[in-house]
C-alpha cells in the first residue's frame, strides 16, 4: 500500500507550473502501478529531492531498495543509462529502470550524506570519485558543448544594466565560445550534479554518488557545484575558502588548474544569468540579491 499522502514537498512541486501540475496528479497512480508491476512493497516514509519522488520499498525477495520517480526533465532523461553503466563503480548501483515512467530502483543507501563532512575533507572525497566517474561517454548523451554554445548566447543577450559585472559576464561569453568549439569539451562522461548532497554512505563502499546529470563532457566541468553548495559557512573567510575547496578538488582529483577555474567562471555566470531569467511567479529560498552576490564572489575567487 502507498501512504495515503504525498509529501508537502511534492505536492507543492504543481506551483511551478501546468507541467508540474499534471505530474504531481499522476503521481499517486504512477506508483500504484511500479509497485504492483514491480512487487514492491513499501518500506519507509517517503522522501524528495527538487524534481523526484524516493519511496523505500523491498522487493518479493526482501531485497532493500529505493524507488525513485522523477519529473521528466531532459537534465534527468539519460540517469538510469549512466548509472547502467557505471555499474555501481563510485555510484549507486541500479536494479531496474523504466525511462517511459521516469522510474528507477536503486540500492538503498544509508541515510548519511557528504554535507555532513568537513569541507575539505568532503572535497577531497568527491574528487577521488572523479576518476571513477570519468568514463569515456555513452553516444545517447547530450553534449556539453551544445549546451555551452547556447550559454554563450544566452550571456550575450544581458542588457548591459544587468547587476553582474560587466568584465565577467565579457570573460563568461568568450570561455563558453571557446569552449564550445574545443574537442576537449566533450567525450567523457560526466556526473554534472556532484556536491555534498548527491553524495551518500554505503555499506559496500564508504561513498557514493547519486542524481547525476550525465552528459558527454570534461571532467574539468565539476567542481563548480562543490563551491556554491554550502557557501554560507565560509562567511567571513568567502576568498580563501572558495580557493582552499577549489585547489583540494583540483589537486585531489588530477585536473588542470586554468581549465577547472575557466569552467567555475563559466558555470557561475551562467547561473546568475539563469537566475536574472526567472519570471516573477518562481520561488526561490536564496533571495536574487544575495544569489548573484555569491555567483560573482566564487567566479572572482578561483581567479585571484
């Protein structure tokens, strides 16, 4: 049996649009049916993360699990083709998949995850699982470069009054353009997603990555998310800290510097320039002001 209710969380997912909307009222129906198709039963109070739906279940065998159901978003389209691939090698092992339904079953992880860890040492975690991540790219992926030369349009249009600073918004266009036509841009397969919360504990292995975003890539791509997730606890020390989880990432993990800070600049610009984007009706817990501030002070960080 399903839990009568979907979490508060979830069923606040239909204000963010018709789409939304229309998911979150198929929702109970869609699980329904997994479950009985599946023969899961349920084990645990259900959980989400910003665009999926984790029920912990166990299989007719009693085997742990999770079930996971996800908006379908094409940031998400090709997750269950990563983690088939990555065979449970620095990742959460898949069991089963039905990508019509934007449904997964997974290993169940323990409840710990990487934010729990001291910042460098959580750096020094995640870039360890690099190399295990950075595998030669699945043809079905989407291609960072596509989506890079897009970002470079998407910067270009900033009226000039926009609240960023003109000389980065000027280095973000002409990075992303580089980077665009560079072969290096692609053809490794990236998690896309990886900071401390896309990091749990295992029994079989100390940790593990979940949610990726998997495109065809450059490992250099990465660090960015590892600067901005808990940026609030390197207030006071905002500069040294910013650089003290850049270098651990970039020395732990085997990157170059230059290419690893290129991206940081771009994936911050890009992110405010997102931001800037948002209609008046979404919602966000970081207000704008104080949004952009953090974008420009981690771009401006890695270069000094």
């Amino acid at each position: 049996m399903i839990p009568p209710d979907l979490p508060d969380g979830v069923l606040g997912m239909a204000r963010r649009g018709p789409d939304w909307a229309a998911w979150v009222d198929r929702l109970p129906a869609l699980l329904t049916g997994l479950l009985e198709d599946w023969q899961l039963s349920v084990d645990g109070w259900m959980m989400h993360g910003f665009v999926a739906l984790v029920v912990p279940v166990r299989t007719v065998g009693g085997r742990s699990a999770v079930l996971k159901v996800s908006f379908p978003d094409v940031e998400s389209e090709h997750e269950h083709l990563a983690l088939q691939h990555w065979g449970g090698r620095g990742a959460v092992t898949l069991l089963r998949a039905d990508p019509h339904r934007a449904a997964m079953l997974l290993e169940r992880l323990r409840p710990e995850r990487l934010q729990e860890a001291w910042d460098l040492e959580a750096c020094e975690v995640v870039a360890g699982l690099y190399g295990r991540l950075h595998v030669p790219a699945l043809p079905q992926l989407r291609s960072l470069s596509t989506y890079v030369a897009r970002w470079a349009g998407e910067l270009e249009a900033l009226p000039r009054n926009a609240p960023l600073p003109r000389r980065l918004v000027e280095q973000a266009i002409s990075l992303s353009r580089d980077f665009a036509a560079d072969p290096a841009s692609t053809g490794t397969m990236i998690h896309g997603d990886l900071h401390y919360e896309n990091v749990m504990a295992a029994d079989r292995e100390p940790w593990l990555a979940i949610d990726p975003k998997p495109m065809s890539g450059d490992a250099h791509y990465e660090p960015a998310p590892m600067l901005w997730n808990r940026f609030e606890e390197l207030e006071g020390d905002v500069r040294n800290g910013v650089r003290r989880r850049f270098h651990a990432l970039v020395d732990h993990g085997g990157l170059d510097e230059h290419r690893a800070r290129d991206w940081v600049v771009v994936r911050m610009l890009n992110n405010a320039c997102w931001r800037l984007q948002d209609g008046p009706e979404v919602q966000r817990i970081t207000p704008t002001d104080e949004y952009l501030t953090m974008c420009i002070a981690v771009a401006k960080a890695v270069q000094d």
